[in-house]
C-alpha cells in the first residue's frame, strides 16, 4: 500500500537533503534565494518534496521530471555528509565517480564525520523524505566500539531512554558480546528514527566514547563487499529493501 507523502517545512528539508544548516537555509529564504514552484519561499512553508519544485540560488534541488539515482556508498571517516560547507574541506561527494558528478544528489540520511558505513544518496526527495522521516520507522542498524568494556545492565537504560540536553535517546535493541577482552566493548544497536549524533551523545551520558561507529544495515539492505570510499547504484528490488524491516 501507498504511504502518503507528508509535508514538510522548506528549512527542514533543505537541511534534511544536506545543503546547509536549518538556520543557514532560513538565511537564503530569507535572502530571496529559494522558490518553490517558481514563487519565492516564507520561512515555515510547508512543501511536498514529491511534488514541488524547489529552487535554491537557481539550481534546481528536486524535480519531478528529472531520472531518480540512489547510490549506496560505504562512507569513510573524515568526510562530512554535506552538498556545501566550505569549513569542513572534503565531502563524501568528492568521492562519486564523474558519471554521478553532474547530477545533484543529497544524502538520505546522514553519518557524523567520525562514523563509517552504508549511505544513501539520491536525488529522489520523496525516497529521502521515507527514509529519513521518524514516522516511516525504517530500522538502521549499527555496530560499535567503545573505550571501555560495557556494562551489559545498563541495556536497560538504553531502552528506556535517557534525556540528554533536553532530548529523550534511545535505541530499540541492543545486542553485545559475552566473552574476550576486546569483543566485551564492542555493542549493536537498532534504531528506528536518528535525531544528530544519537548514538554518540547517548553512550557518552553512560560514561562511554565510541571510538567507532559503523552503520551495516538499513531496513533489510545489508553493506556487503563494496570497499570504503565505493558507490554503486541501486537498482529497484535493493531499494525496496530499505523499507523492510
């Protein structure tokens, strides 16, 4: 069955597809330098990214009539998830072979500097909307490695969920290692929604680093054989995938 789209405010999608900041897209509406369907956006403008064609300093950022093209890219540390930001010197765009450069993709989801693994990039709004959504509960999957061995009897903690700076974390499931030295700090988590650094800001209000953090499954699409710094495209079955938990 067909899942309605749901409308969503310019800002927040501008910086959900991974052009700029909320605030810093606030600055260019703002500016005159966004229009939705050929008008000139309001902050707090709902829009339907099936839909409207959105424009941002003239390049298009969605159009329906455009070929949709969704990668799946294994991300390595030290890249950012971002289209632009000078601060931050190389995306994990610097990393699409050329036939990909020319077309404007946004990430469905994203990783922190620091974390590594399955990516999406596309440029199909309504497939990033499904995918990035709380209310689509698509299930990502992580595996971790923290500075220290956990403490299996705070699962619970994880479960139930702690509010930290004014926002309640959690995971869904939590899996670990029972024996050896070094596989007792390693732990899976399951997350079906992902407000910033969740993971990251949860463990460290239990008193842990995550020394790394790898995502290796969204939805049913497990990363498998693709090198670090690899893309390739999905084909229509693979992206299905993603929606099944």
């Amino acid at each position: 069955m067909e899942t309605k789209t749901q409308l969503v405010r310019l800002q927040k999608l501008i910086a959900d597809i991974g052009i700029c900041s909320r605030r810093r897209a606030e600055v260019f509406i703002l500016a005159g330098e966004v229009s939705v369907n050929g008008k000139l956006a309001e902050i707090g403008q709902k829009v339907d990214p099936c839909k409207d064609h959105i424009t941002m300093q003239g390049k298009t950022l969605k159009s329906s009539s455009q070929t949709t093209c969704t990668l799946l890219l294994n991300k390595p540390k030290g890249l950012v998830c971002t289209n632009l930001d000078p601060h931050h010197g190389r995306t994990v765009f610097d990393l699409l072979p050329p036939r990909y450069c020319k077309i404007r993709l946004f990430c469905a989801g994203r990783l922190d500097k620091e974390s590594e693994g399955l990516l999406i990039l596309t440029n199909d709004g309504a497939l990033a909307q499904r995918l990035t959504h709380p209310s689509y509960r698509v299930l990502k999957r992580y595996r971790l490695t923290l500075d220290k061995p956990f403490d299996r009897g705070k699962i619970p903690l994880l479960l139930r969920g702690l509010t930290v700076e004014g926002e309640l974390l959690k995971v869904e499931k939590v899996y670990t290692a029972k024996k050896g030295v070094e596989k007792v700090r390693r732990v899976e988590v399951h997350l079906q929604h992902g407000r910033k650094r969740e993971i990251r800001r949860l463990f460290s209000a239990l008193g842990y680093n995550v020394e790394r953090l790898y995502r290796f499954q969204v939805g049913k699409l497990v990363l498998r054989g693709l090198g670090s710094g690899r893309c390739r495209l999905l084909q229509e079955k693979e992206i299905s995938l993603l929606f099944s938990n």
